[in-house]
C-alpha cells in the first residue's frame, strides 16, 4: 500500500501527515519556511493549528489560517489524511500576519487554483502507485510464500534428524532456519505495511517472547543475558503476527554493533501499570545510533553489512501496539559507548 511518505516525495508545497503530527516535510519548489520551523519547535499553537485539521469535513478541502499568517489546505486520499501547508493563498484570507508573511515570503503565495490542482495530482498519481504497489505486493507475496514452505521443509527434516543424533551442525541449521523465519517476516511487512493495521487481540508474555528469541539467537559464548524481576509474568495485547519481531529486531540490532564478545543485557521489569524492557549493549565509537535510525533505509554504520529496514519496521509494529521504541547512547566511566533501546507497554 502507498504511504504518505510516498505522497509527500511528489509535493511541490510543505506537507504534513494528520494521522501522526510531526514537522511538516518540504515541498519540492517550496521547503518549509524558517518562521514555521522556529514556531513549530518553539510552541503548542502549531500543532493545534493541525488538530483543528484533523476535525474538519475533509470530503471537501478548505483552507484554514494558521495563527502566524500561514495557510493550510486539509484533504484525504483514501485511508491517508494530509495537508499542504506553510503558504500564503489568494485571494488573502486576511490579517495583518498574512500581509507580513506575504513580504516576507513572497515565494510562499500562492493561488487557490494551484492549490486544488495540485491536490488533484497527489490524489491521481497516489491513487496509480497504490495499485501498482498492490500488484507488486501480491506477487511478491506469492513468492515468499514458496520460499518459507522451502525453509519449513528444511526447519522440519534438521529437527527429525536432531532428534535423533543430537550434533552441533544439526543445531546451526535449525537456528539458521529460524533466523530465516525471522527475516521473512520483516521482509513481508516492508512489501505490505498494512500488516501493522492488524488488531491487538492476542494475550502474550513479553519475557516469553524474548527468552524464545534469545534461544534463537544467543551465540556460542552465550554472551546475551536476559533477566527479569522475580514473580513478575507481565501479559501485554499483541498482533502475534508482528509482536515478536521487535524482540528479533532488537536482539540482532545488538548483535550486530556490539564488539565479538562483548555483553548484551536484556531487562524485563515492572514500571508501575507498565513494562519496561531495555536492550543494552556496547558499541563502537564511530557508530551512529540516532532517532533517524528508524527511518526507512538509515543504517548506523556504512561499514557494517543491513538493509537499514529492520528499526523501520520494529517502530511501526511498536506503533501498531501504542508505544514507540527509543535510543539513547552515554558514554560510561571506562570510556566505552553504551547503546540501549527501550519501550514501556501497558500492561494487562
């Protein structure tokens, strides 16, 4: 399905995404003025200007002042809810922080006729990418569904074998199939994003899912330790289509930039109506784990092999379970630079 990231790459004015408020994007003849930056940043009235977007009629886009002399056109493209923004229409709507914002910005004005063309634009051109993206997503599911009845007919004939003659390589084709597992399912959320719309119906314990993972996962060493606080069995809401991916996605993040060797902490515990779960590990200096890290694509390091989607898709799962998952990095006494991902879950 097509995203409003999609629709944003073909504006030509600022646009903003009503479903989930943030910083509008810029357009591609019109970025974001500096006033809507320093505003947006600076205050609250910016963000309720789009809440009050939000609660409008949108079968029929009207344009709405901002509080600082802008303008915004409000409109829906099917399951999605936009609005252009950052500019001065005409005929003016009025108001001496219109008249400022128009000699200011000159290049922000523009006609009431353009604007509803260009709504015309991202409608037709949204409205052919999501077809076509839905015939790529059909085929590629019926593709990756030929490849995971391979890797369970492998996964099936490692565990009869393992059964019966218990040996080190059995064991690493059994995990390597699981592992398999693992990247098929963030490979089919990314051909269809709309995975992440399913509802949370299913009772699951987070340390469970997590200690499955581990065992998956944990390396020769045995250098990821998972704990939790004794007696404590939290139950969460879950799509157990897409739940146990964050603990997958994390585990490996950690493998991935950690030192050879070096620990990897896993916390499970009580944070009053909620659980708190922390993946922590050591990374190197020259690595850079950022919020933009969950953005399609961003990888942390050149240097290390990833598609840059794996954080992508953890955050959009977290987001279809009402929390987001955040990154901070310290640097500890002894010099070295530690990374923990974290998210707190409502609990049942």
């Amino acid at each position: 399905m097509a995203t409003f990231e999609d629709v944003a790459a073909l504006s030509t004015l600022p646009i903003i995404n009503l479903k989930e408020i943030s910083k509008p994007k810029d357009g591609l003849m019109l970025p974001l003025c500096l006033t809507c930056h320093k505003n947006f940043n600076k205050g609250s009235k910016c963000k309720e200007h789009y809440l009050a977007l939000v609660k409008l009629d949108l079968s029929q886009p009207k344009i709405l002042q901002c509080p600082f002399g802008f303008a915004s056109i409000a409109f829906s493209i099917d399951y999605l809810k936009c609005a252009i923004t950052g500019f001065v229409p005409y005929p003016r709507l009025g108001g001496d922080e219109e008249r400022n914002q128009n000699k200011r910005y000159p290049e922000a004005k523009t006609t009431q006729r353009n604007l509803y063309a260009l709504l015309n634009a991202l409608r037709q051109t949204f409205l052919k990418l999501d077809k076509l993206q839905g015939d790529i997503i059909k085929n590629e599911s019926m593709a990756l569904h030929e490849i995971r009845k391979l890797n369970r007919t492998i996964k099936q004939t490692a565990e009869r074998s393992y059964d019966a003659n218990h040996t080190e390589d059995l064991l690493q084709i059994l995990k390597t199939s699981e592992l398999m597992s693992k990247q098929f399912d963030v490979i089919e959320i990314l051909a269809n994003e709309s995975l992440v719309q399913l509802p949370t119906n299913t009772v699951s314990e987070i340390y469970k899912v997590f200690d499955k993972c581990v065992h998956i996962y944990q390396p020769a060493d045995a250098r990821i330790k998972l704990s939790g606080q004794p007696g404590y069995y939290p139950k969460v809401m879950v799509s157990d289509k897409t739940f146990p991916i964050i603990a997958t996605v994390l585990i490996e993040n950690a493998l991935k930039y950690s030192p050879s060797g070096s620990p990897i902490a896993i916390s499970v515990e009580k944070d009053g109506d909620a659980c708190a779960v922390k993946v922590s590990n050591i990374i190197a200096s020259n690595i850079k784990l950022e919020p933009t890290v969950f953005n399609r694509g961003v990888r942390a390091s050149a240097d290390i092999d990833g598609s840059g989607n794996g954080l992508y898709v953890a955050q959009l799962i977290a987001k279809q379970h009402n929390m987001l998952i955040s990154v901070q990095c310290s640097t500890e006494t002894n010099g070295s630079l530690t990374c923990v991902f974290s998210f707190r879950m409502k609990t049942i």
